[in-house]
C-alpha cells in the first residue's frame, strides 16, 4: 500500500499551500485549454494570424497571444516546486511539441542548445568542457530552440 512522506502529508494538510498548488494547477489548465484551442484554430480551419489594424501586409503580424501562454507555462514550471504541476506542464506542452531541453550532467557543452551561465574548475583533465550542473532547463519546439538550457561547464581551473 502506498505511504506518502510525513512532508507531502504536512503539505496536503497546510491550506495555503494546498490553495497555491490548487491555484497553480488551475492557471497550468487554463492555459493548456487557452493554448490548444489557439493552435487548433489556426490548424484546423486554415486562419492566419490577425492583422494589426491599418496594416494590410500579413507578413509584418505574428500571433503573441500562443507565445504568451507557452512563456506562461513555461515560468510556471520553473517556479514550481510541485512535481505534479511541472509533470503536468511538461504533458501540456510535449502534446503540442514543446519539449524539455534537459541534458544530462557530464555531457558536452553544446552552444546551440545550452547557454553557460557559470564555470567551475574541472575536477580532472577530461571533463573539462562538459556540463557540471543544469540551472535551469530548455525549450524547444521540434528543433527550433525557445529557450537554451542554462548549465554549469567544467573548465580548467586554477593549478596547483
């Protein structure tokens, strides 16, 4: 039979917190249900992006209001401390080909897909260049990069 950890029993039985990860669940839905019904729209029926008035050149217009929701979604998961709703983020995006960009630690730093936001020195000679630490996870839709993986990299350090 499952038993829960005595924190998420103390978690489930604050009501603060229980309200927030209510909130943050609802706000993840809602956009999830905002975003698809966006895309769906734009897909199903054939519509271009709404031109800005007085403009008769759609090639100027883009669509924020889905780029909005995926930021959206996107802070939601990194502010969130709650597995589930971060799972549930994650779900909402893949279903609409927005992935995590989560290398894992000791591989090589890839300047397409990972932007280096500290340096440590490298413990011995062959992981040098190599990811340390992932601050902070990508995005990416197909192989279009929306956002590059924040990492700790490995680099020569001081000598002895």
């Amino acid at each position: 039979m499952f038993q829960p950890e005595s924190g998420s029993v103390d978690a489930l039985n604050d009501p603060v917190t229980l309200v927030i990860h209510l909130t943050l669940v609802a706000i993840v839905g809602a956009g999830c249900l905002l975003l698809g019904s966006m895309l769906a729209r734009h897909r199903h029926i054939g519509l271009d992006p709404p031109t800005p008035m007085g403009s008769t050149d759609p090639t100027t217009t883009t669509d924020t209001g889905a780029e909005d929701i995926v930021d959206t979604l996107i802070r939601v998961h990194d502010l969130s401390h709650n597995d589930a709703v971060s799972s549930y983020v994650e779900s909402c995006l893949a279903r609409r080909g927005i992935t995590v960009i989560d290398d894992p630690v000791g591989c090589p730093y890839d300047a397409g897909t990972q932007q280096v936001v500290a340096t440590e020195p490298a413990p011995s000679p062959d992981r040098v260049g190599r990811v340390c630490r992932q601050v902070r996870p990508g995005w990416r839709h197909q192989r279009t990069v929306l956002r590059p993986a924040e990492v700790t990299v490995w680099t020569t350090g001081p000598q002895p």
